[in-house]
C-alpha cells in the first residue's frame, strides 16, 4: 500500500470509529486528523468534498464487505436451507462487530445531500438487499417457500441480525427452522 493510500485508509478508519461512536453529526474532522496524527487540511488532499464525501467512502467500503460476505455465503452448495445457513451466520457474524455502524450509516443518510443519499442507498439496496431477494424470489418459485421476497428478506435479516449465533449451539440451523417452519408446535 502507498503511503497516501495507507493516509486515505487511516482517515477513513478515523472517521469510521467517530461514525459508530458519535453518529454524523458529532464527528469532528480535527477529531479525525488527530487521531491519524495529520493536520485537517491533509483530510480535504484526500476527500476534497470534506466530511461528506468521507462519509460516502466509508459506508461504501463498508457496503462491499458486507456484500462480500453475502456473496460468499449465498454461494454455498446445497439448497435454500443451507444457503439460508450460510446467510444467518455471515449476517450474525457481520452484526457482532457492527450493527450499531451500520445503523449510523444509516441515520447519516439524514444529514448528507440527495446526491450522496442516492448513492450509498442504490448500492446498498443492489449490493446487499436484492442478492438475497434474488434467493427468496428462486426459494419462492421452486415452491420452496411461500410470500413475498422482499418481505422475506427483510424479515430473515432482521431475525438472523438479532440473534446471538455466536455463542448459540446450532445458531443458525435454530433461526433457519424458526424462519422456514415457524414457532408453533408441529
């Protein structure tokens, strides 16, 4: 890695931490340059569109790793259900380390313009939504499961995102029953 690329990183690292720890608004670019030990002007050589455009970098950096880790998972052999495995623990594992960051991407979306709103949604929504509505739309046709995809996506997310698969035996096999067959008695 190049020096400036490395400077880049550590920058956006910097206002990563300030992000999950203070939200948009409360993040100081002197915060930033101190703690990557530059002068603030050193931030702007690097994003001349400021806080915003840093902004911008981080949650797309952060959009492709997760995206990587979806793909990954959703690329499991095997039929849905263990694609769905898959999928409950890169999405537990990934939600260990960052659910909180990922909220505060989110709320910033409030606090930047149209332009940048616009771009870190679209990519979201192509990057990590529809690689699992595309699972549940061919679950869905295969007469797998029933419903509509975007909803299931959304509700298999949130369940695999608010459930503790690390430190549960059989985790995600528990939340991908839970999710296929329901919690009544059979």
């Amino acid at each position: 890695m190049t020096p400036a690329a490395d400077t880049r990183s550590q920058i956006m690292d910097a206002f990563g931490e300030q992000l999950a720890a203070a939200g948009y608004p409360g993040i100081s670019l002197v915060g930033v340059a101190r703690t990557v030990g530059i002068q603030k002007p050193s931030i702007y050589h690097h994003f001349p569109g400021g806080k915003e455009e840093l902004y911008a970098a981080v949650a797309l950096r952060f959009i492709e790793q997760l995206h990587d880790r979806l793909v990954t998972a959703l690329a499991a052999e095997g039929p849905t259900e263990q694609k769905l495995r898959s999928l409950a623990v890169a999405a537990a594992e990934h939600s260990t380390r960052t659910i909180s960051f990922e909220q505060r991407i989110y709320d910033a979306l409030d606090h930047v313009s149209d332009e940048t709103r616009n771009t870190v949604s679209q990519k979201y929504v192509r990057d990590i939504l529809d690689p699992v509505v595309a699972l549940f739309t061919h679950a869905v046709d295969a007469g797998e499961v029933t419903g509509d995809p975007w909803f299931l996506m959304n509700a298999f997310l949130h369940l695999a995102r608010a459930t503790d698969l690390v430190n549960a035996p059989n985790g995600a096999t528990r939340v991908v029953t839970l999710f296929l067959e329901g919690a009544r008695p059979r």
